[in-house]
C-alpha cells in the first residue's frame, strides 16, 4: 500500500482550493541546505510526494470505505480544507475523526479558505463556521467526540490573511518539522538568486544586440525585473516582519514565567533594533515597537514600556493608521500606571491618526472604544462604561475577519461593569461566553483564561455567592502564579480580591494576609500612589475594624486617600467614601466633630461625583445621619 505525506480532507465545493493545494505542494523543490536535516519528524525529504486527494464525492454516511480508510490510515498527516462547506460535510468531518483515532491529534492541520473558525461560538455567525466539529475538539480513547476544545495548526489564504505563498510555507513546516523562519530564509535566497541569474542573462542579451528598438526592449526588461525585485524585497520585509512580531508576542506571559527566559532581554534589544534600523520605515518600526511595548505592559514592567514607546513617537505619528495601535498600547499602559487622564490622551492621538471613516479599522476601533470602557469604569462611571463596551461589540459584529479572542476580551471587560452595575445574572452570562472563547482559543492555563476567572469571581462575590468566589479565585490565582512574577500587578488584583473574600467569610487573619501581599505587589510594580493600592487599603481598613483596632484601619485609610489621589486628584467618588468610612469609625471611637466634618467633606465630593440620587450617596447618607 502507498505511503502518502498527507490526506487532504475537502469539500468538493473547495475543489480549485485543494487543486492548487495538492500542486503546490507536490510541485514544492525542498531547499537543498534543508534536505536531510534532522527534524522531530525524521529527516526532512527533497520533495513531498505523493498526496492523497480523492477525487469523488462520498455518500452521507459514516462508513469512509475500505479504500480512504487505507489511505488515511497509510497517510503522514492530515490537511483540512476549512469552509463552511467542509464543516457540514459529514464525510470531512468522519475523515478527521477516523485519522485523529488511528494517529492522533498533533499532525492534523487546517488551510482556512472561507468563513471564520470557531464562528459556531459566535451568536448571529454560526453559519460562518468554518472548522467541522471533529477539528475543533478532541478525540476520547474510544473516538468519540468530546467537549475538549483542538488547537490545529492552520494556515490562512482569505482575503488579507497569510496569502498563499506564506500559507504554503506554514504547512511544509508542520509536515516536516521545520521552523517557518528557516523556510522563508531559504526560499527568499532561492528567489533571489534565481532573480541574479535573470537580471546577468539580461544584461548579456544587452552586449550582444544593437539598435533602438532592441534597446528598449531590455529596457522594459530590466525595469520589470527592478520591479520584481522590488516586490520581492517588500513581501520579505512584510514577512520578516510578520516573524518577528510573531516573535515578540510569544514573550506575551501567557504560558510560562517570563522570569525562566531572558525575554526582558530580548525586548530591550529588539526595542532599540527597531529605533535604529527601521528609522526609515515608520509602518514596520510602528508595529513591531507596539508588540515591544504590548509585551512590557503584560509583565508588569510598565517604565520600560512606556520608554519604548514614547522613543518610537517620531516613527509612530509618521507611520499615520498604522502608528494607531503603538497609540492604543501606550494608553492601556498608562492606565496600568493609574493614569487615566494620559490614556485618555493616547486613545485621542489614535483616533486622529485612523481618520473619520468609522467603516474603516473596526476591529482596532473595537479595542480603543474598550479601552473608553475601562477608563469610565475606573472613573466610576458604569453606565457610560456600558455604551463604549456596546459600542465596542458593534464594531466587532461588523468586521467580518474580527478575531474571536478580541470578543472574547470585550465580553470580560462588558462583563465586569454589569456587575458593578448590580446586574448579576447578565454578568455571570457574558463572562462565561467570554470563559468558553479564552478557553477554546487561548488554553486552560492562559493569562486571560486566569484574569476572566477573576472576574467570575468578582462577581460571585458581589452577588453574595462567598464559596463559589473562593473557588473560582484559587483557580485564577494558580494560573497566575504560573504565568506571572510575584509583584506583577494582574496577580495582586487577585489576591486584594481573594482578600476581601476572606473578610466576607469571616477569616479576617487570611484577609489581612492576602490583602498585604496585594499592597506589596502593587508597590513594587507601581512606584508611587495608584488607586489599585487604595482600593487594597480600604480593604484592609475594613478587616482593621472587624478586628477591633480603629487606629490601625485609620491608618489604612489614609493610604488609600493618598493613593487615590495620586491616581484620581482631589475630588472623587472613591475618596468620598473613604471620607464616610473614616467618619463612621472617628465616631465610634467618641471623636464626633471629627468625624462630622469627614462625612460633610465625604458627602460633597460624592454629590458632585455621581450625583445626590445615586444609590451609593444614598447609602453612605444613612452613615453621615447616624452620627447627627
């Protein structure tokens, strides 16, 4: 029986995808230097041949027959040809199933061509979906279908995605074992050596023939060949580019701790590289200076991101639309730094270089109008925060190639302010559809599968459901604390909450405990005064007073003013309240002119923050009167 590379696995109406395909890669000469190499899959062949396709349409049913299930089980590998012809194609999807039984699930692969993967996920899009079921979750021992999301390697050839040369690529490095970047090296040197060969034929052809005519003619030659040369250059930049993005974003803590691997190294040195050597390309230095400054942020080291970025200002503000992302970067860093009224700044500086077409850069103007989301959130203003998230999913909704992950992270976000909203039941829904996509796309022991668990927690908490939040952020934090050093700022939002759960349990020894080694943390990371460290010390100014020590949790409070105030100013809701508290324990200790003139001072800058009628004015009130 015939030993075939790979079986791909299609729909009859992706006919002329898998034709070229299964030219492609039967045609595809391995570069020389690379034959042989030792690989995890063997020594890497000259050429990949043969490779099944078959060429007749099966019946509905399940049985694949004697013949393809021969030939997928005498098959290297599997190729999909994704659509959502092929996701509601049983046979596909029997094909995948049968090879995943009898190989396993690490050599099947996915050339997406039309729809969107997972879109099944996606309410209002399930028709779109492009991987059959088979390929999006794995296999039991017995070979039935579980729930358990697959993670196939997939190369992408729709409209403004990998294109085919690079799709190409991707597949014979994952049926060989190759690096992507050692086969876009080699056959870069192969083009354009086959390109010098061309351009010495053609200016021998030049000494050898006379006239005008003929001249010209080498003329137009020559220029064509300038010109290929030319577009060969821009697709390696583009390429080169792509990788090494693809290299930065990896440094993205989201499955080791960055402190086991000299990432910090490599981001200060791919930082200054780009600065130096891509001066004279703004688009590439842009982008590759905002993955630099993306991957700082994530590990908590919020000064060198913020260097990074402010360095490539210059390149960032020429590079005009694609400068805007670097913009979004530098303000969600500097809301990291308890800084609203800058990220503000930033997200203006982005707006202005996307330009006023709003059909245009959806999926990035999703992500600036979160951002708006989360800035009126912090500035206590949940309704306000509402819209931008909405308005965030409009623009998702309507960008057809959106990412699923990008839903997944504004779902979090939107998910969040409804609990502060006290809209408990719609909060625990929109977090657990984000759950579901941060746990499909991005694994189990993702950063962001870690901080969406925190914000479940958060809301079982706020709902009263005390034992479910613990529950939920002992799993957030042992994500966590694989992914994230001890003083990254992400790991001590969990732990002031862990506190606070604690406190509402009653074990106010482990509260306090948990809530120091927030401000710790924060401390370290921050610098200076930031609110998420007033927040913790209001915390524990209430486990103080549980305690029976006031001078303690007075002490407490004054941190948290001072913090607050660093990140707020002098007037806002946060402070208003720590005013209150202050007063309610001034007046139980017999210091009532004290504490009358806090609430007073408490109450007007509450009034004037978010209102007389609101229901947290409202009950504070009840504090200020039992003083009178």
């Amino acid at each position: 029986m015939t030993r075939y590379v790979a079986f791909l696995s299609y729909s009859h109406r992706n006919q002329a995808e898998t034709a070229w395909l299964h030219r492609a890669l039967e045609r595809y000469q391995m570069p020389k230097k690379l034959v042989g190499r030792d690989t995890p899959k063997g020594p890497v062949p000259a050429r990949l041949i043969p490779i099944f396709r078959d060429r007749d349409e099966l019946s509905a049913s399940a049985d694949l027959g004697n013949d393809l299930n021969a030939a997928l089980e005498n098959s290297d590998h599997l190729i999909v040809i994704a659509s959502p012809a092929s996701a509601r194609s049983t046979y596909v999807h029997e094909e995948i199933r049968a090879f995943k039984a009898m190989h396993g699930e690490a050599r099947v692969f996915a050339l997406i061509v039309d729809g969107e993967p997972y879109a099944s996920a996606m309410p209002g899009r399930e028709d779109e979906e492009a991987f059959p079921a088979s390929l999006r979750f794995k296999l039991a021992p017995d070979g039935t279908l579980t729930d358990t999301p697959a993670e196939p390697i997939a190369a992408d050839i729709r409209p403004n995605k990998d294109g085919r040369r690079l799709a190409l690529m991707k597949l014979i490095a994952g049926i060989t074992g190759l690096r992507l970047d050692d086969l876009v090296q080699r056959e870069a040197q192969r083009r354009a050596r086959r390109l010098t060969w061309i351009a010495t034929g053609a200016s021998m052809g030049m000494l050898l023939t006379t006239g005008l005519a003929v001249y010209a003619n080498q003329q137009r030659i020559f220029a064509d060949q300038q010109r290929v040369i030319a577009e060969r250059e821009s697709a390696a930049a583009r390429a080169a580019t792509d990788y090494l993005i693809g290299t930065f974003e990896l440094t993205d803590p989201a499955t080791e701790n960055p402190r086991t691997v000299s990432v910090v190294t490599i981001l200060a040195r791919g930082a200054e590289r780009a600065r130096t050597e891509l001066k004279n390309q703004p688009e590439i230095e842009a982008r590759l200076v905002t993955a630099v400054g993306r991957a700082y942020t994530n590990l908590g080291l919020l000064e060198e991101s913020e260097v990074a970025l402010t360095r490539a200002m210059p390149a960032i503000r020429r590079a005009g639309a694609d400068g805007a992302p670097a913009l979004v970067a530098l303000s969600v860093n500097h809301l990291r730094k308890g800084e609203p009224d800058k990220a503000l700044t930033s997200l203006a500086s982005a707006e202005s270089l996307l330009g006023t077409d709003p059909d245009k850069h959806l999926t990035l103007r999703a992500q600036m109008a979160s951002q708006r989301g989360v800035i009126s959130y912090i500035n206590a203003d949940p309704e306000q925060a509402l819209a931008h998230y909405d308005r965030a999913l409009a623009y998702l909704q309507a960008d057809s190639g959106a990412d699923p992950r990008d839903m997944a992270t504004i779902l979090d976000g939107r998910g969040r302010v409804l609990s502060d909203l006290g809209r408990y039941d719609e909060a625990e829904t929109t977090l657990q559809e984000a759950n579901q996509l941060f746990r499909r796309f991005l694994g189990e022991q993702h950063l962001a599968t870690g901080r969406n668990l925190y914000g479940l927690a958060l809301v079982a908490y706020s709902d009263g459901r005390n034992d479910i939040a613990q529950q939920r952020i002992v799993e957030s934090l042992a994500i966590l604390a694989r992914v994230l050093d001890k003083t990254n700022p992400l790991r001590a939002d969990a732990l002031s909450l862990q506190g606070s759960i604690y406190q509402a349990q009653g074990d106010l020894v482990r509260a306090d405990r948990a809530l120091a080694g927030a401000v710790s943390a924060y401390q370290q990371a921050f610098k200076g005064g930031h609110y998420n460290i007033g927040i913790a010390e209001y915390y524990r100014a209430q486990v103080a007073m549980q305690q029976g020590r006031p001078e303690a949790a007075l002490g407490h409070l004054d941190a948290a003013r001072r913090n607050y105030e660093a990140s707020y100013g002098k007037v806002h809701a946060n402070i208003g309240e720590v005013m209150v508290t202050r007063a309610e324990i001034l007046g139980k200790s017999g210091r009532l002119a004290e504490a009358r003139r806090d609430c007073a001072d408490g109450m007007a800058m509450l009034i004037e923050t978010i209102g007389p009628n609101h229901s947290f004015t409202q009950g504070l009130q009840k504090t200020c009167d039992a003083l009178s």
